[in-house]
C-alpha cells in the first residue's frame, strides 16, 4: 500500500512505473493480484508489466493485449547466466504488432542490437562511475573511453541488422519495415 500512496502522491515526477518486478520471488499469482490492485487505483495506464521466463508465451500475449486499456509499455527480462537464449523477437514483433514499446531489463550483451527494444538497462553502466570511465554508444558498439588517461577500449555488440537496416527504437519505427526486418531475425533464428 505504501507504494500505491507513493505513485498516487508524486504522479507528476514519472511517465511510467514498473511493477513490482517480483513473479520470481511471490509467485505469479501474487503478480497478478498485484497487477488488479494498481487497476483498480487507476495507475494501470502509466504500469510497465514485467515478463519473465517463469511465465509463458501466452502470459506476454495477454500482457500485451491487456495493454490496448492501459500501458502502451512493456518489459522483459534479459539474459541470464546459464540459461536458454529467450525468443526475444517473437516476444518483440507480437508487441510491435499492438503497437506497445517494450523495454529490455539486464540488457548488457553482445546481442544489444539483434532485438529491437525501445528501451534497455543495465547496472553496468552505473559502474562506469566507479571506474571513472564514460561509455558512448556509438552505433551498435559501446564505446568506453577513460577521459583522465585517453584510453579507449571498444566493446563490439553485434550489428547484424540493426547497423545492415538502420533499426531504431523509437515510436516511429512500429510500422511495416520494422515487422519486416523483424521477420528476417525470427527466420534467422529458425535457422540456428
């Protein structure tokens, strides 16, 4: 309840909010009592849902449906140590299709720019500060320059088909060519 009162009382410092990120820990039955607490006190439209992979394909189809009457913004958990590469543009292009933005939670791979989210974090950008070091993207690399010493080092994410058709994450993109070039991943994925 305090967080309720907390998101009620300082409605004008954000756009959006995410949820409890916590199915991993209660249970997703918790989740979704949780999720028809924040509806019913009439935050669902500004509420980022967060996907993870201890629920199913069919839970991401009625997160993003269930978007159409309240958030146009979604989440999803990022790859893991050890675990099975998640069909992310599956999960991506059916998101686009409901012309709801999807954010990539952990997202700090080599795989960056193979998924077209329309959003990405990471705590390994907050360790740049206890380095002392800055990252720059550029393209579809980080780019980490040591600004006392001049150093550079290049941290190569891989290209593939966000540099070969200039994918962007913006809103603009939720049209044909994105699908399109979306398409083409999940084939390739096919494939591998």
């Amino acid at each position: 309840r305090d967080f309720l009162e907390w998101l009620h009382k300082n409605s004008s410092l954000y756009d959006y909010f995410v949820e409890l990120d916590i199915s991993e820990i209660m249970g997703l039955d918790f989740v979704l009592r949780w999720r028809n607490i924040i509806a019913k006190h009439g935050l669902w439209g500004r509420c980022i849902q967060a996907w993870h992979t201890d629920m199913t394909f069919e839970h991401w189809e009625a997160m993003v449906g269930s978007s159409m009457d309240g958030s146009r913004y979604v989440a999803m958990q990022g790859l893991r140590g050890n675990t099975d590469m998640i069909p992310y543009n599956k999960f991506i292009k059916l998101a686009y299709q409901n012309e709801v933005r999807v954010h990539g939670f952990a997202f700090t791979s080599q795989y960056t720019c193979d998924f077209a989210f329309s959003s990405v974090d990471s705590t390994t950008w907050m360790c740049t500060a206890e380095y002392g070091t800055i990252l720059v993207l550029d393209g579809c690399r980080v780019r980490q320059v040591h600004p006392q010493y001049g150093q550079e080092k290049f941290l190569k994410l891989a290209p593939r088909f966000a540099a070969q058709n200039n994918l962007s994450r913006d809103e603009s993109q939720l049209d044909g060519s994105l699908i399109s070039n979306m398409e083409k991943m999940i084939e390739l994925e096919r494939r591998v």
